[in-house]
C-alpha cells in the first residue's frame, strides 16, 4: 500500500513534469488575425445576438440553432456526460472544434492559451471548446467568434468536495483555480461579489448537477437545439458503495472548507431558478418529463441490460472509462448485442467514454495514452 503510493507520487511529478515539457512555448506575440462574427454557416445566425444569462425563445417562436459554443468543463459535475452531448451534435452538423495537443486538456496547471489548441493558426475559425482548462477569459475570447455562447456547469461545493477527493486523491490541487480565480481570497472580500459578477456576465448559461435534466432543457432553449440532440446517459458514475455519506455536521464543515464556493454556488442556484420561471414552472415540468422518457426508451435500446455495470463486466475496451489511481470505481455500459440499424451508430456514440471519443474525432492524445500505459503495466 505505502509502496504504490510512493510510487504512484513520482510517477505522477514525472508526468506533470513531462507534460510541463509538452506545453507549447508561450507566444509573447500572436499575428491578431479578426475571427469573424460568427463560424456558422448560416450567415443569418448573427443577427440574432444573445444575452448573458437570458432565456432566449418563447413556445412557438421560430429560431435558428446555435453553433459556436464553448463549454467551461468542471471537475465531478457530470461535464463529461454534457462533453458526450457536445461531441455528438458537433459532429452531426460538422462543426470545428478546438482540442488539446497531445493529451485531453488543456495543460493543467497552466492556464489556458490559444497556442494549446491543436493546429492553430491565427484567424482560425472554431466553433466548439469544450476540454478541461483553467479559463483565461482574453484568451479564449481571441479564439472563438463573437457570438459564441458561454457555458458552464456548477455542483454543490460540499458533494463535490468529497467526490473530488475520492476520484483525484493527492493531486486535488490541480482542480483549482478552474474559472482563473485565486481559491485563498478571503470569502468576506468584496473582490469575490465582484469575481462572482464577472462570471455572470461571461456565461450566458451557469447548468447545475443537481437539476441535469431542467439544465438541459434550458440549454436546449438557448441554443435552439433539438430535444434528440440532448439525449444521454449518466457517464463517468460512480459505484454507490464509494461514496461517503455526508451527515449534517460533515455537510455543515465541507460547506465552510469551500465556502467561496458556497457563495458561487448560491448565487448561481437563483439565478437558475429564476431563469426557471422565465421558461415557465409547467412548460420546464412537460419538457423534462419528455426528455427522461426519451432517454429511458433509448436505454431499452442501446444498454445491456439497461444499466451500467462495474468496470470488472464490461465487455468491449473500448467502453471502458478512465479510472482514479488504485481502483476502478467508475461505472460503464455494455452495448446491446442486437440494435436496429436506425440507432446503432447513435447508440455506440452515447456510450462511447471520453478519452475513446476525442480519439475518435482525431484528437493526438499521446501524452494520455503514455499515462494509461504506464498505470496498466503498474496495473492501476
């Protein structure tokens, strides 16, 4: 036990340290090249700017689909299953994305520069971000058109302390600063109503783990989606019997630990709610209803046995998820055998983990795939 965790420390300064090597060098200087308004190809897109934090379309008005859109991944907030989302209507509409060179994120610890992005070159047009970074708004601003949608996802800081530290262990520190803030202000700073009052005016939609499904839908409003085009199901999940039950007095003390947090949280809690009754309370109950029936009809579809399984059961490697260091603890999908034709490539793309996905979408994962290579043979 206390030799794999010694070595499971070097091995991980090692890669860091690797992956400190791989880092692009940092371009003093950009050739600033303008992206244009919009990288859709329906010119008429923007002349239908959206607000910040706005609903954008009653019952019945007509409105055209949203392409440009970048994705603020966060650490244990089911990111992964909305990235699934991202991934499938990027790639039914043949849309660009901006990926990570050589591993699946955008170089933690560093914060986020367009020189990380996967051949770029100055005045290239992307419509989707969407791998885990530390935001560096400027940044990302250069990158994408000027009517790119903004989102993110936020969970209870007191669930997610405990999940965090199950799933990253000793490397916890590499999931801070997520949204480019320093974590050691003092909660009662005034910078902090100002930091939190940034954030709403850069995201035009803050989703919430705790209400997937209303998120879902109101991004579905936001974008002009389709209700098919937010089918999914539960990706990354953990085990029951490895999560620790918080009482109230743990709750109480994990709140006050991450009480920045907190804060966030809490102001993004009611402004969710109240873009909540701008959709309707009965029009947002009807969506949601039609959405899990949908998604339970494709469960009878595509899964095996019509729910995930341990990682030990899952039959093709392909499906197999990525796993915290020293245990499998994370949830799978066994594909159904016999799918008709209409849903069979549908079915394996819902199912299909991330790491397999961005490989699929030609992604250069070496770095990744380096590390998975050495956990196997130190069997992790």
């Amino acid at each position: 036990m206390c030799k794999g965790l010694v070595l499971g420390t070097l091995l991980t300064s090692f890669m860091l340290l690797l992956y400190s090597y791989a880092i692009p060098p940092l371009q003093v200087s950009i050739t600033e090249i303008p992206i244009p308004y919009s990288c859709s190809s329906y010119p008429t897109q923007a002349r239908m700017p959206v607000t910040a934090n706005g609903t954008h379309s009653s019952p019945g008005q007509a409105c055209l689909p949203k392409f440009d859109v970048m994705f603020m991944k966060t650490h244990k907030t089911a990111s992964s299953t909305i990235l699934n989302i991202l991934f499938r209507f990027g790639e039914k509409h043949r849309l660009k994305f901006a990926f990570p060179n050589g591993r699946n994120d955008f170089y933690y610890p560093s914060y986020f520069e367009r020189s990380q992005v996967q051949d770029y070159h100055p005045g290239m047009c992307f419509n989707i971000i969407c791998n885990h970074m530390r935001f560096h708004y400027q940044e990302v601003r250069k990158l994408l058109p000027a009517d790119t949608i903004f989102l993110t996802v936020l969970r209870d800081p007191a669930y997610l302390f405990e999940s965090s530290f199950h799933y990253f262990g000793h490397v916890i520190p590499l999931t801070w600063k997520l949204l480019g803030y320093d974590n050691n202000m003092n909660a009662n700073s005034p910078l902090v109503d100002q930091y939190i009052q940034e954030i709403d005016q850069r995201f035009h939609l803050v989703m919430l783990l705790e209400y997937f499904d209303e998120s879902l839908v109101l991004l579905k409003d936001l974008l002009c989606w389709e209700l098919e085009d937010i089918l999914y199901f539960k990706l990354n999940a953990r085990k029951d019997s490895t999560v620790s039950k918080l009482t109230n007095e743990l709750y109480e003390k994990a709140t006050s630990w991450n009480l920045i947090d907190a804060k966030l949280y809490h102001y993004f809690n009611t402004t969710f709610w109240h873009k909540v009754d701008a959709y309707g309370r009965e029009r947002m109950a009807k969506d949601v209803a039609e959405l899990q029936q949908k998604n339970e009809k494709m469960k009878s579809i595509c899964i095996d046995g019509g729910h995930p399984v341990d990682a030990n059961a899952i039959q093709e490697s392909s499906m197999q998820p990525w796993q915290p260091l020293g245990e499998k603890s994370i949830l799978g999908y066994n594909l159904k055998k016999k799918i008709n034709k209409k849903h069979r490539k549908l079915c394996r793309k819902m199912l299909t983990p991330e790491i397999q996905y961005l490989t699929d979408l030609g992604v250069n994962l070496w770095l990744t795939k380096l590390w998975s290579h050495v956990r196997e043979f130190l069997k992790w």
